[in-house]
C-alpha cells in the first residue's frame, strides 16, 4: 500500500472522529457535521481512486448500514410520538412542494415539457 494511501486512511479517520466531537460539543445531530465534512473532504480525496471501484459500493452500504443502527439505537420512542404531527406534513405537504418545485425547476431551467 502506497504511503499516500495510509495518509488519507488517517485523515479521513481523523475528520470523521473531530465531526463526531464538534457534533457532541455543540449538541447537534452527528450526522449532520459528518456529512459536511464528508463533503468537504470528498473535494480532496477521490474514494474511486483511493480503494478502487469494486470495493467502493460494499464500503459505502456498509456505512450506510452502521449511520443507519447509530441512528436507531439513539431513538427514544417517547421523544417519536410527539413528533407525528411534523413527520406527517414533511410526508405530505413536503413531498408535494418539492414534486411542484422540481417540476417548474426542471421546465425552467432545463425547458423541459411535460410530453
């Protein structure tokens, strides 16, 4: 394995734990400042060039996979009763603007017709 390839192994374990931290610090979802600094950082390092593209998809489900048990092993079901008002309208009403909201983005934008 090439040095340069231990080095971005490094920095993206490195980032990864200050995102975890600055989240903890400041008492935010984790996965938002992991996410932001998973972009950032995907500007820098290129993952197909890095580990190449047949281990790419196996490691990204997996991680997917481990964001998605953090995520429900930090679910509170008391705390989810209370939010069934909100889930309903981002549901609904949400899914319903960013439907109208695309459709006119990609006809202005992108002059595309509806036939």
């Amino acid at each position: 394995m090439e040095p340069i390839v231990l080095y971005y192994f490094s920095a993206v374990l490195v980032l990864g734990t200050v995102a975890q931290w600055l989240a903890w610090r400041l008492r935010l979802p984790s996965i938002l400042l992991l996410l932001i600094f998973g972009v950032v950082a995907g500007h820098w390092i290129d993952p197909d060039e890095l580990i190449g593209t047949r281990v790419l998809f196996p490691v990204v489900s997996l991680s997917v996979a481990l964001i998605l048990f953090e995520g429900g092993m930090s679910l509170k079901l008391s705390e989810l009763k209370d939010s069934g008002v909100a889930v309903f309208r981002l549901t609904t009403l949400g899914v319903l603007l960013a439907w109208v909201l695309g459709g006119v983005a990609a006809w202005w934008l992108l002059g595309l017709t509806a036939c």
